[in-house]
C-alpha cells in the first residue's frame, strides 16, 4: 500500500532545490513538515539561498516581536 504522500516527494525535492522553506514548501503541497524534514534532510542549499532563509527567519522575528507589544 502506498503513502498517502506518494508523488509529493519529487516536488518538494525540487522546491527545495530553489531554495524554499519547509514552511513554503508546506503551503504549496500541504505535506507535513515531519515528512519534508525526512525527505529533504540531504539537499545542499546555495549560500545566497541560505541567506534567503535566514533573512527571512529574521524577518518573522521582527514581525513577532512587534505583534506582542
């Protein structure tokens, strides 16, 4: 029997590979992070991808911190 995911795996392989978040990645295919975090464990990130990530980590941070106050 196959997964109820089965044929989601290559897209988010190819999402990942153009630099999205598990997050993104979750929204477009609406796959469990836990699944992506399985499957995607292995895919190298270029740097300017990786700032990409981490700018828009920061980003979350500021919104968060301003919504509290």
């Amino acid at each position: 029997m196959q997964s109820r995911w089965f044929g989601y795996k290559e897209k988010a392989i190819e999402l990942r590979k153009q630099g999205l978040s598990y997050r993104e990645i979750e929204e477009i295919l609406s796959v469990p992070r836990s699944n992506l975090s399985h499957w995607l464990r292995t895919i190298k990130l270029t740097n300017e991808q990786k700032l990409r990530l981490a700018q828009n980590y920061g980003n979350g941070l500021i919104k968060a911190r301003a919504r509290s106050v």
